[in-house]
C-alpha cells in the first residue's frame, strides 16, 4: 500500500508564495521503507513533511495517507501512527526535565507508570543521553543534547511512520552512527520514515529512497542532476 | 587585585590567552577544564568534539558571554558568536533590517550601510528575499541570515558555532567562501564542526579537540585526520564520509 499520495498538491506561503503547485507524487510503496528528501534550502522540505504530519492543511488538492484523505483523518487516530520530530528541538520540549518530556508523549497511554518510565528510560539510553542529563531541562543541555532528547521523546512512541525535520542536524557523528542503527531497526520492526536532510552521506548510507525537492517538483534524486553533483546518489 | 583573584580578565595585544581556564555551569557541571589556548590572527581553527565536549562554552568564554570559574583569560577583542541556532540569534521582523542591525547599532552612515547590507544579502543569496518576514524563512535561508549579520562586523576574530548546520551543500561551500576571505583579511574564524568532510575538504589550517571539557589536541588537521585514537575521541571513528570515501 501506499502510504502517501499527493494529488494535483498546491500551497503557496502565506497564499503569495508558492512553492509546490499541482504537484503528483506516490510515496512509501515498499512499506516499510526509509524515505529521504533533499534540496536546496527553502525548497519546501519543511512543508512536506509538515503537510504529511497533518500539521499544515491550507493547501489545496488532496493528499491522502494510507489511501483516506488527511482531512478526514481525525486526529487521535492519525497521530497514533504518525510522529513528527521538528526541525529545532526547543519547539517540541517544554516539561521540566527531559524525562518528564519523553513521558508525556505517553501521557495518554493505556500503561502503568512503571512500563512508561522503563519505555522513557530504555529510549533515552538508545539515543546516547547519560542518565546525569535526564533531570535537566531542554536549555541546560548542549544543542545536540537537546535534539537527542527531542528525537527520544518522538522514539518513544512506537508509531508506525516517523517524519524527521533534518534528524542529524548538531549531532556528533557518533550518535547519527547511532541514529543509522535505529532506522535500520525501526524500519526492521515494521516503521516507516521520511526524513529530510543536508547531510549527503548520511542519506546515502541510510535511504531506501531519496527524492530531490527543488523549484516546486520532488523528483527521484538518480533523475536529477544536481543530486549526482551533490553527491547524494 | 579582586579577592576573585584566581580568574582574571586582562587587555593586552595578544588576540586570545588562555591559562588553566575552567568554566563551570550552576548545575556543577565542569563544562571547560584548565584550557591552555593561544589565539593569532589570521588563523582558520576548527573545532571539533562530541556533543557537551565543551566547544559552545568556549565560544561563549571568548564572546565574554559567560565567565571562566578558574585561570586566566587574555582577550584583545572578544570573539563575534554565531549561535548553533539561529533561531537564538535573530532579532529583528525581516530580513533586511537583521542584517542592518549591527551596522546601526555601531551608529554607521545609512549610505554606507545600504550598500553594506545589499552587498551582504547578495553574497548570502538572501536579496531577493530582503522584505520578507523571518518566519518565513526555511532554516538554512535563516541561518545563512544569522551569519550574514555578523560577518560585516569589525570583529577580529569570530566564532561560528555550527554555521554548516542546516545548509545544503551549496550553501555550505559559499559561506565557506566568505570565511576564506575574512581570513584573508586577517580575521581569525573559529568553526565549531561535526563533519570529517568539511574538515578535509575546506582548508583549515588547525584543530581543536575537545573532549568532556579537555582541550586534548591542538596542532595540524593532517596529525589529527591520521590519528585514530583522536579521530575516536571526536566521534568519528565509522563516519559515514570515510566509508563512502573508499
């Protein structure tokens, strides 16, 4: 099945500038499958992703998800499947240690407190945070620190589909070695992701697809030149 | 001599000293350990470490934005801060008036400054976006605003912490460009950076390793890109440009 369809997609900025018209795309039909968008900056990665995560919805045309329009999605349901990590961490941490901030993602969870707090710790560990950062608040951590607690809190919630704003941005190289190993496993346990990124290598090792967004199209990037210049197949 | 008399601040010619420096957070946390670390002009230094390695204290210590808990620093100038979010370092509605805001701020004459701001937009690739509001900005086009109000400046040494972030690679090589000149003007750039690539690609001329806290080399980016005990401790052992470089 296919997870996303775009259907003669238009949005324009504010309703002045455009930026995707009459766009057509079918997405994520080996599921599961690790997705990559790439482009220039302010090409509409952001936008993408944002509309997928039923985050954005003044566009015109239809974008369905799992073959039903996003609209008619309501949203409990929908956001049992489908998570997104924002592209500044600060935007999705806002209790007052970090801990607290990956529980409450299961704040409405049919657990105990017990399973939540062995889920929040396990995940925690799996993005590399020390367990003497998990009582700071996200503005006492360093960036990357705080974007591996961001990534943490959305891990935590085992959806079906993952969409990243630029995942690897400020981290070290050792945990996006360790962020290859986690997509790796999600998309072994079933999950799905669709992520953008500048990070050319990253995107080869990692992607099962990579799409080119750029002047309002999204294209396979092995279709676009200046993907091959960059390098990113 | 202030009864703080184990940290002092000191104006002498020498760009940047530091002697035995630490700096310490509320929370106890030794972000900064006994850094030794001299500054010249001229220089193209990256830094490199893990995440909370300390290399965004040290910035903050040369932009005098927090101070040193222990040892001495020798500042000539403080250091121009990029912040590793732009989204921390822009202040202004548009586009055209963040950049205009140091140059006002320095009380410039508003012809000189139109045709420094303009100039700045063009190089940065932002012109045609001058009027536009800074949320509407993707990330990379804010940050490369972020840097844009900076680099006008008459800093003598800047420290950019991450500005590749968010960049396609395009953008990257371009402002890259920009750095270069300043250089060659006999600006110091100091470039906080979490890619081998950049690091053998663009020419920088010495490396700082930090890690917890420690500076724990400093000399030519060859020794460093050669050792593998080093390249371990900044976390790029397994990085995927080296197996695609093969």
């Amino acid at each position: 099945m296919v997870i996303y369809s775009f259907k003669n997609f238009s949005y324009a900025y504010y309703g002045v500038t455009k930026v995707f018209e009459n766009l057509n795309l079918r997405i994520g039909s080996n599921n599961p499958q690790i997705v990559a968008f790439v482009g220039p900056s302010g090409s509409g990665k952001t936008t993408l992703l944002s509309v997928m995560a039923k985050l954005v919805e003044d566009y015109s045309g239809e974008v369905l998800f799992e073959e039903k329009n996003l609209k008619d999605w309501k949203e409990l349901e929908f956001r049992k499947k489908v998570l997104m990590l924002l592209q500044s961490p600060e935007k999705q941490l806002f209790e007052e240690n970090i801990l607290a901030d990956v529980l409450y993602t299961l704040k409405y969870d049919n657990l105990t407190v017990e399973e939540k707090m062995l889920k929040a710790q396990r995940v925690l560990e799996l993005v590399g945070l020390p367990k003497d950062r998990w009582d700071k608040p996200y503005y006492r951590l360093s960036g990357g620190e705080a974007r591996k607690a961001a990534l943490a809190a959305v891990l935590v919630k085992d959806s079906e589909v993952l969409l990243l704003d630029e995942p690897t941005s400020g981290i070290d190289s050792e945990t996006r070695q360790e962020l290859y190993r986690i997509f790796k496993n999600l998309k072994r346990a079933g999950k799905s992701i669709f992520f953008s990124s500048h990070d050319v290598y990253f995107v080869k090792a990692v992607s099962d697809e990579v799409f080119f967004v750029d002047n309002g199209l999204v294209k396979p990037a092995e279709n676009v030149e200046k993907a091959r210049y960059w390098g990113v197949v | 001599m202030s009864e703080m008399s184990n940290r002092r601040i000191i104006q002498t010619d020498l760009l940047v000293g530091l002697k035995d420096v630490s700096v310490s957070y509320v929370s106890d946390k030794v972000a900064l350990n006994k850094v030794n670390l001299k500054i010249f002009s001229g220089e193209k230094i990256a830094v490199v470490g893990k995440n909370g390695s300390g290399k965004t204290t040290l910035g903050k210590l040369l932009a005098a934005l927090v101070e040193p808990s222990d040892g001495e620093v020798v500042i000539n100038q403080p250091a121009c801060y990029l912040f590793q979010n732009p989204e921390n370092q822009v202040v202004m509605p548009t586009v055209e008036r963040e950049v205009a805001f140091g140059f006002e701020n320095m009380a410039m004459d508003p012809k000189i400054m139109h045709e420094k701001v303009e100039g700045l937009l063009r190089a940065f690739g932002l012109f045609k976006k001058k009027s536009s509001n800074v949320e509407e900005l993707s990330g990379g086009q804010l940050q490369r605003l972020a840097i844009a109000s900076l680099v006008g400046l008459e800093y003598r040494l800047f420290f950019f912490d991450e500005p590749y972030a968010y960049l396609d690679p395009d953008s990257v090589r371009n402002v890259d460009d920009i750095l270069n000149d300043l250089v060659d003007d006999g600006v110091t750039v100091m470039v906080v950076i979490h890619r081998p690539q950049y690091l053998e690609k663009f020419n920088y001329q010495r490396v700082l390793l930090f890690d917890r806290g420690r500076l724990e080399y400093d000399g030519p980016v060859g020794n460093f890109m050669r050792s593998r005990k080093l390249l371990a401790m900044a976390g790029w052992n397994g990085d995927f440009y080296f197996k695609f470089k093969k």
